[in-house]
C-alpha cells in the first residue's frame, strides 16, 4: 500500500508512510485485544477473513525491509518470514490498458529508466493529484517497455543493504501475480492472500484508464471475485471501494491518511469532508456499509506529540469493532527514523530502534493486524504478544 502524504523524516529525505490493512472475521471483534489474539497462529475454519491469524502480519509491498519493493523478490520473502498476507500489488495501468505493481505511477526512484536513453524523452512533469510531479510514469509506457527496466531500492538512505539487489527483478503485472499466488499455495500446502491496491483511481479514470473494472475483470477470470477469496482490496479514495463494491464480493478496506487530509476523489468531486470526518461513529458506519475494514495510518490509532513521541490512544478501535469493521493500521518499520521517538535507538537513519516495543504497543489497542516492512519482525512480535 502506500500512503498518500509523504513526510520528512530525521534523514531529511521524503519517505513514504506506508500501506494499510485489515484481517480477522467479526466473529472476533467483541473480545479484548488480548483475548482476540490468542487465536493467533491458528487458523480458523470456514476460509475467508475468519482463517487469518489475528493480529494478521501484513508483508508491505513485500518484504521491503530487505528486498526492493514489489518484486517478486520481496513478495517471495515476505512469505518466507511468515507473512500472513502479502500486499503484492499497488496497482497502476500501462498505456496499453495493463495492470502492473509499483508504489507509484512515477517510476523514476523504482526503476532504473533513468539508465535507459531510449526513454529519456519521457521525462515529464504533470500533476498528481494535486501536486507537481516530475519524473516517468507508468501510463506513459507500454507493457513491453515497462518490462525492459528493472526495480531498484527506493530508500536507499534507509536501506543501503537493499542496493545490492538493484537490477535483480522486473516489473510484476497483476495477472502475473495471481498466478503466482496459485503456485505458491500448492507449494506451501496453505492459502497465500494477497493485498492488492488501486492507486489514484481518479486520476486514472480521467486519463480513460480506470482501474477498477480491470481489477474486477482479472479477478473475475482467476475465479478470486468472491466474499471468501484470498484477496483483499484496498484504496484510499472511498469511491473506488465503493465502485469495486459493486463489481466484486472481496473484502474491501478503506485507507485512511492523516486526520486533517481529504481523499483525492472527496477535493474532485467538492466533498468537504476530511479523513477526520470519516473515522467518527457516522463516518464508520457509512464505510461499513460498502466495507468490511479500514486502513488508517498508525497516528490515527495512537496520537504523536510534536517531538514524534507517542501521546494518547484514541477511541478508533473500538469505534471501527462497534460497527464491525476491521482494523489494518500501517507501517510498522525496523529502523529509527519510521518508529515513534521513545522507540528510537542511536540516531543512525538505517539502524534499527526497538521495533519489538513499537508493535508490542501498537498490539495493546485491539488492531487486527499490521502492514510491515518486516515481516519477520512481526511474526516474533506477535508470539511475545499473545504468549505474555
């Protein structure tokens, strides 16, 4: 997934937030965080959300932590680290109408096209919802071209160790992520979910390359459209959940940025409400009825002070159970600059705080599950939480 608001963190550099989530079936809800993680490791009966795990560890475009995001390097490795879902797709289109993975349509700091001089004049800078963007976009390229470059680190301040896989892995469509997904549940004998998102949805509808309909109409013909199918859908403009509602029986999440942020589709359509608006009882209750979770920033859950360090709890979680929405919070991140203040250890941009005493509390509130660039990190974490 991947956060619509960019922050500065203490390297200087612009790092994305993250993704969102959702995970464990209503049979759940009305028990404690402590209670309801006791299920966790165990899988349900009857498929669908109810099989998962709770609190469900949610691999971020991957394994990010370790590998360049949205590859299948990444989507393989989150697996292997014990990833209950694996966020395998933040869906962008092609020009010629196919569905691929990156963070972003602007692939300058994905992909190494900057290396290519046959795309130099690609080059271009257009508005991205709301904000100047220079760089090459995925719209501006066919399949075939997009399948000439190859995916690089895109934090390579926080995460030199990722450079060396820079040139390792190309560009995954959608379509070659559901096949994946098949033949990875027949080799590791249980259920591989994935967590796909519609990126920009508004502005690609306006550029004649909606996103929706091709998502519906892949899942359609992979037999993946139903209320128990092993793939989530996620976006953080209401509308497209509300669009895929209607085209698809899949679970679907709402994402939720800052609280004094509006979605996209809200500025272009003169809906004044803002994120803050939407995670209120009324705001809840109206997502519940077009949805089955929320994915709100992990700031939406607990509260920072000024200084970056944790400040109060809100009442999000038990407002989203009360009406029966799951909670997928994101990102839960190893190094210092992403994790709260008091979590910080040492001031290195790439080194790691306390991550284990950052989800132990993000746990503590009731959440369903977490995106993480870590998987690894999560699954040990959450075996602290319910065996304490």
């Amino acid at each position: 997934m991947g956060s619509q608001d960019e922050h500065t963190d203490g390297t200087g550099r612009r790092a994305l937030l993250g993704a969102a989530m959702f995970g464990a079936g209503g049979a759940v809800l009305g028990l404690s965080g402590t209670a309801r993680a006791a299920g966790a490791g165990s899988a349900g009966h009857g498929g669908g959300l109810k099989s998962l795990p709770v609190p469900t560890v949610i691999g971020h475009r991957g394994a990010s932590g370790y590998r360049p995001e949205h590859t299948f390097g990444s989507y393989q490795l989150a697996l292997d680290l014990g990833a209950d879902i694996v966020e395998a797709g933040d869906l962008v289109p092609t020009r010629d109408g196919h569905l691929v993975c990156r963070h972003e349509p602007e692939i300058g700091g994905t992909t190494n096209v900057a290396d290519h001089p046959e795309f130099a004049g690609r080059r271009t800078t257009k508005v991205l919802d709301g904000v100047s963007t220079t760089g090459w976009f995925t719209e501006d390229f066919t399949l075939a071209e997009l399948k000439t470059l190859r995916a690089i680190e895109r934090i390579p301040a926080n995460r030199p160790h990722n450079t060396l896989y820079n040139g390792r892995w190309s560009i995954p469509t959608f379509e070659e992520v559901l096949k994946w997904q098949d033949e990875q549940t027949r080799k590791r004998g249980k259920q591989v979910w994935i967590y796909p998102e519609t990126k920009h949805p508004t502005y690609f509808r306006k550029l004649g390359l909606g996103i929706e309909e091709r998502v519906a109409k892949l899942l359609h013909q992979h037999g993946k459209d139903k209320r128990n199918s092993p793939v989530i859908l996620q976006s953080f403009e209401p509308t497209s959940i509300q669009r895929l509602n209607k085209l698809v029986d899949n679970p679907l999440v709402v994402l939720l940025s800052a609280a004094n942020t509006r979605p996209w589709d809200f500025v272009e359509t003169g809906d004044p409400r803002t994120v803050a608006d939407l995670i209120t009882p009324k705001g809840l209750r109206e997502i519940a009825g077009y949805a089955q979770g929320i994915g709100p920033t992990l700031d939406l859950v607990i509260t920072k002070k000024a200084d970056g360090g944790l400040d109060k709890e809100t009442t999000l979680v038990a407002d989203a159970h009360k009406v029966g929405l799951i909670l997928h919070p994101y990102t839960m991140r190893n190094e210092n600059p992403f994790l709260p203040a008091e979590f910080r250890r040492g001031t290195d941009a790439d080194a790691y705080g306390d991550a284990f005493g950052a989800f132990k509390r993000y746990f503590a509130t009731g959440i369903d599950g977490v995106f993480t660039d870590n998987a690894d990190t999560g699954v040990l974490a959450r075996a602290d939480f319910v065996n304490s």
